[in-house]
C-alpha cells in the first residue's frame, strides 16, 4: 500500500485550516464536525449495503477527511499527532491478538476467553462490562452490543429454542398490555419485545440493525411502486382502498422475485 496519496490529504486539511485557508475549515471544531462525520459513516454503511464499489471508494475517502479532520485539529490544540492515533490502535490490536503476533504466546484466542468482557472492563476501568458503548449508537445496536457484552460472562439462553420462547412470552404480555388499554405499559411491552427479537439475531449472527435497515429500504422500494403504479393509472393513491393497495403490494413483491 502507498501512503504519499495520505500525506498530502494531511496537508491539504492543515491548508485549509491556516490563516491563508478556507473561512468554513478554519472556523470548525470537533463538535461542530460531529453531525458530518456521522452522517459520512452511515453514508458508507449505505454504498456497502448497496453494493455499489465506486460509491464506496467515495464515501469511504469523505469518512477518511473526517478523521484527518479530527486529528488535526488536535495537533493544533498540542493534544495528540495523528500518528499517536495510528500507535495507540496497533499498540490495541496487538496486545488483544496475542495468539497471532506473539511468538512466545501459549495460551487460546483471548475473544474466545469466556472473562474477555472482564478483562476490557478491568483494562478500561470500567464500572461495568456494559459501558463502551456509545450512548449515540442507534437503540438496536446498543441492545445488541449489551446482550454481547452479558453474553459473553454466561448471562444468555443456551440456544435460541429458548430465546424464541422468551419472544412468545413478551409478545403476550404486549397483547395483555393491549387489552387493557395501559398506554404506558404497551410501551414497554413493546421495548421488551424489541429486545428479545435483537437476542434471536444474535443466535444466527444477524445484525438487528442491518436487517431492519434492509427491510426498511424494501419497505420504501415496495411502496414506491405502488406510487409509480397509482400514477401510471392516474389513481389517487389516498383513494385507495387498503385491498387495492396490498394488491399492489404483492405485485411490488412479486417482481422483487422475479428481478
């Protein structure tokens, strides 16, 4: 791999943060760029998730600015060098992959070690193996993250028979919730039946994130067609009834298989 291209982009960045540079550039700070660079790194979730190779290219060098971005402006503040960034995250790697980089290492993979979250917790001087996990991740990443977390001291069902069986037993508290009309504990029915649903992804190594974001793209291209088709007949898609509208449905589904 070359790096010149990497110099330069460093360069470039302090450029346009010198006095001679860039108004917007120079006037930022890393909490002003936290909205941007989130919105870079779902960018890229959505060229992967997409497939699509030149976007990917793209969005992954605007993710990069972001980055540079970060780092130099604290090389300005005299807080830390992006190289000190680079060291810390080899430094991390290394002493977590002790079987792989480690001659001398006789002991297993330590991400399979059962006290691995222990250790993290210990290494970080946590409060407890839950925390690490960013407060601003999407809510069914951060339920995924916990049930890995308390997965991996023994705090989980032995397979998933058992967590689906937990899935049954939320889903009819929601319904008795239903029933009886407590508006309050429908909501947390509702949460507790989300959070079961995340634990079966875990079991078959699913995202919950990611699978609910493909299913809301296929949401949005199914009933899309079904605007494109009420136009295409000059129909008024709120005229609709609610059968026209799943006859359509299933035509939109119909040509996904067929595609």
């Amino acid at each position: 791999m070359k790096f010149e291209s990497l110099k330069e982009l460093i360069d470039i960045v302090i450029t346009l943060r010198s006095d001679s540079g860039c108004e917007w550039d120079k006037k930022q700070t890393p909490e002003s760029l936290t909205p941007h660079l989130i919105e870079e790194t779902y960018e890229v979730v959505d060229a992967i998730l997409d497939n699509n190779t030149e976007n990917l290219k793209e969005e992954l060098g605007d993710l990069l600015l972001h980055i540079i971005f970060q780092a130099v402006i604290s090389s300005e503040r005299n807080q830390f060098e992006l190289d000190d960034v680079i060291k810390n995250i080899n430094k991390k790697l290394t002493e977590r992959h002790p079987h792989i980089f480690d001659k001398n290492y006789e002991g297993e993979d330590p991400s399979k070690v059962k006290n691995w979250e222990l250790n993290k917790k210990k290494e970080k001087k946590r409060k407890s193996i839950l925390d690490g996990v960013p407060n601003s991740l999407p809510s069914l990443i951060i339920s995924q993250r916990y049930q890995d977390k308390t997965g991996a001291v023994g705090f989980e069902w032995k397979n998933a028979k058992q967590a689906m069986l937990k899935v049954d037993e939320e889903l009819n508290e929601l319904k008795n919730a239903i029933k009886n009309n407590d508006d309050k504990n429908i909501e947390e029915e509702i949460g507790d039946l989300l959070i079961t649903v995340v634990n079966i992804a875990r079991f078959f190594n699913v995202s919950a994130e990611l699978a609910l974001k493909k299913t809301n793209k296929k949401f949005y291209n199914r009933f899309h067609y079904i605007e494109n088709v009420a136009k295409s007949k000059k129909q008024n898609i709120e005229d609709l009834s609610l059968k026209e509208l799943l006859n359509y449905w299933e035509r939109a589904k119909n040509e996904e298989k067929a595609n």
